[in-house]
C-alpha cells in the first residue's frame, strides 16, 4: 500500500531505508501520478547514516495518445 504525502525537500532526505527485502512506494499528495519508491539500501556517506540510499521519482501518466498509462523511473541518487 502507498501512502499519501506532500514532497519537500526536507522530507525526501530525511527518508529512512525500506525494511530489509522491502519496498516503500509513497505518492504525491498534490501532483497526480507522482510517486517515489525507496528501497532498502542505506547511504554510504557517513554523515548520512540511517538515510535512504536511493530513491526512484515515477511518473505515472498517460504518454502516448490513446496509449493506456505507464510508468517512467529515474534514479535520482544511490547506486
């Protein structure tokens, strides 16, 4: 199940990793069709400790005309 959130900045690097084996997939509260996903990787950088180690934007839309919608992924920083 996806929760529900508003996207800040603070709010993305404050993410924790997803449990062990996991995938944590949470949804924009204002922008339809934008979700990020977080695995269970956590930061290499010791300063980060506990952080997130990557986090995937999705976008969700419908991209081609009459084309049923799809997804699109970018990593935006991890591995």
């Amino acid at each position: 199940m996806t929760e529900c959130r508003f996207f800040s900045d603070r709010y993305l690097r404050a993410l924790a990793p997803a449990p062990p084996g996991q995938l944590i997939e949470a949804r924009d509260a204002r922008l339809p069709g934008f979700r990020i996903i977080v695995t269970d990787l956590e930061d290499a950088n010791p300063a980060r400790r506990g952080k997130a180690g990557k986090v995937t934007f999705v976008l969700y839309a419908r991209f081609a005309r009459g084309k049923s919608p799809t997804s699109r992924f970018r990593p935006v920083f991890g591995p």
